[in-house]
C-alpha cells in the first residue's frame, strides 16, 4: 500500500459538482477580484472565528505583514515570535523594519514557552506573534498577562478552540492561511486578517488595496494585497464542511495515538482546555532519519517541518543567532517526523502506516 502525505485532488473529488458550480457561477458573474463572494465568505469565517470582521487578502503570510501595520509597527519595534514554525511571521516582521526576537517553545506541544517570551520582553516589544502551530493553540492566557498586543498566526489551526473560544478572536487580530493543504484549503493562495476593532478594520481594508478609501486617492502606502472571488467561492462551499474534517483529523490522531502507543517515540501532547485540530500529526523520535526512510520503504513518504530552526536560516546570517540559542527548537527539529494527516485518510491507510512504524522497532 501506498499512502501519501498529502493529498488535496481528494477533498477536491468529494465536492466536485459543487465546486465547480460555485466556480462557473463566480466566472459568470465577471466579478473576479473582492468580489461578492469575498464579502460573503468574509463574514461567514468572521462568524465561524468569533470576530467582527474578517479582511480577505492575498496570502495568509500578507495577513500577518497587513495584521504588524495595521498596529503602526515598524522600525525601531521589536516583535517577538516562534523559531519552529515556516518562516512567515519571522519573515512579515522583517517587512515592516521591525526587530524579529525570539522565544522557544515547549517540547511536546511545540507553540511559544510563555516564561520564554516573558524573558525576552522589553519596552520595545509592541506586539507577540503567537504561532498556533500544527492545529493546536499556543500558550494565549499567559501570553495575554503580558499586556501586549497579540498577533495570532492561525494559518494551521483554524477551528481550534482555547477554553471554547476560537483561535483568532483571543489577540488584537488573527492571520488565516487558505494555501491547499491547510485545514480549510483554497485551490490557489489566500488569506484572511480577523479582529473585532472597527479602526482595524478600515486601516486594514485600505493597506490590502494601495492604501485606499477613495478609488485613486492614497491615504497609507499600501499592498496590492486581495483575496479571489474565485477562491472565496470554493472556500464557501468548504466552510460549512469544516467542522467534520476536523473531527476526521481527531479520530485519525486518536487512531495514531493507540497504534504506536508504547513504542520508543514521543507521541504530541494537547494542552489542558485545547482542542487540536491536528493540521500535522507528528511524534519525536531519537533515530529520525532511519525511520523516515524506513517508512518511504514502506510506501509511506513523510515530510519534515521543520528541519531547521528559523533563527538557523541563511537568510538570517547577519544577525547574531547562533546554534545553541534556542536548544528545546533545536532538538525537536532533529526529532521530529510528521505523519500522514488529512480527512481522506482512510482507517487502513492508517493503519498501514502505523504497522510501517512497529515494524521499524520490532
């Protein structure tokens, strides 16, 4: 049997006819850039998310970047975010002049160690970017005692829940990503900024199209920065579907957990008072890279996210980063191991790979 990582065309075929009938309506109307339908998938994840308002733009790495000027971040700031995590927020951060600092994070849930980024607050630190990594969300009561604006990448985790409350709605904003393989996947790029401030809200809707209110009268220097009425029609007919693919996701990952429960591995840990919508499923093992290409014998390719720490990156060398900064990142990126994870995953593929697993350790 052959499993693989991904696999987007899936979720595509079960909703084919309506799909494409969103689609060919969404051409015919001839609309094709914020669009009717980029208002109305714009107040239904709002609703779904627990916001005000949602701003659809180009990608969710433009959220977080739109998110850092609509607070009037910028040179001479610090922002302090996650070095496990793909290089977006580090990466918006740079856009806006600000200075990227650093926290590590917590060895089995992954997310921001909340006495690490307390450590690093200075009275230049205008907002935290807290990464709700692989689904599950980051330490935000703690963070929230800081006192200092949050900024919530959500790009993994939409649908994930803090004490019942949905991720996005606990900062002064929230960033979703919709590129293919996320939890609520486009056919394309997209993004969204959630918050619940009206003034946000305008500065926002004007930063994503040149810094306009008036049509060729600019206010703010801005971004070309807009969400497809095409992708917005697909997203509208996942939306609704959400809820169950993330309930998928939790089955597949209690299915995992009692498969390779007892093996010389380190399974994820949730939270107390989290729910994880398990974007990634991924365990800790000592003998990594023998296992991965175990697996791929096997017909089970896997993915490393991620093999090296942010602070690691070459983009990065003129700063003063060093191995050995951030040891708990470190180490789980020589560990860590991804496993299949997405809601067409049938229970034998499951269990396909977790007996590709057992046989590695027999």
């Amino acid at each position: 049997m052959n499993v693989p990582f991904l696999n987007p065309a899936a979720q595509f075929d079960s909703l084919r006819v309506e799909i494409l009938a969103a689609t060919e309506a969404a051409l015919a109307k001839g609309h094709y850039i914020l669009g009717p339908n980029v208002s109305a998938f714009e107040a239904e994840a709002a609703s779904y998310c627990g916001t005000g308002f949602g701003v659809g733009v180009n990608s969710g790495s433009d959220a977080l970047t739109l998110a850092l000027r609509a607070l009037d971040i910028g040179p001479g700031d610090e922002v302090i975010t996650s070095p496990f995590t793909y290089i977006a927020p580090a990466e918006s951060i740079h856009q806006v002049g600000a200075k990227i600092v650093f926290a590590d994070i917590h060895p089995r849930r992954f997310t921001l160690d909340a006495a690490e980024v307390a450590r690093r607050v200075t009275p230049k630190t205008k907002a935290i970017i807290p990464v709700h990594l692989f689904g599950q969300a980051a330490p935000i009561q703690e963070l929230r005692a800081l006192g200092i604006p949050l900024v919530e990448d959500c790009a993994q985790a939409i649908g994930a829940t803090v004490e019942g409350k949905p991720v996005g709605s606990l900062g002064a904003l929230g960033c979703l990503s919709f590129y293919p393989t996320k939890n609520l996947g486009a056919c394309g790029d997209g993004g969204m900024v959630l918050g619940s401030d009206p003034a946000l809200e305008k500065r926002l809707r004007m930063l994503r199209v040149h810094g306009i209110q008036k049509r060729y009268h600019h206010d703010l220097h801005g971004y070309n920065s807009r969400l497809d009425d095409l992708q917005a029609a697909i997203l509208r007919v996942k939306l609704p579907h959400l809820n169950a693919w993330n309930a998928r996701r939790k089955a597949i990952a209690d299915r995992y957990d009692a498969g390779l429960r007892g093996l010389p591995v380190e399974l994820p840990e949730t939270a107390p008072g989290n729910s994880h919508v398990f974007h990634v499923y991924a365990l800790l093992a000592d003998r990594r890279d023998a296992l991965q290409a175990h697996l791929a014998e096997k017909g089970v390719p896997t993915l490393i996210y991620y093999p090296q720490p942010l602070h690691l990156q070459a983009c990065y060398a003129d700063q003063s980063w060093k191995t050995g900064d951030y040891p708990v990142a470190e180490a789980v990126s020589r560990r860590i191991l991804p496993l299949p994870m997405y809601p067409e995953l049938t229970d034998a593929q499951v269990d396909h790979v977790i007996g590709a697993i057992r046989s590695f350790f027999a």
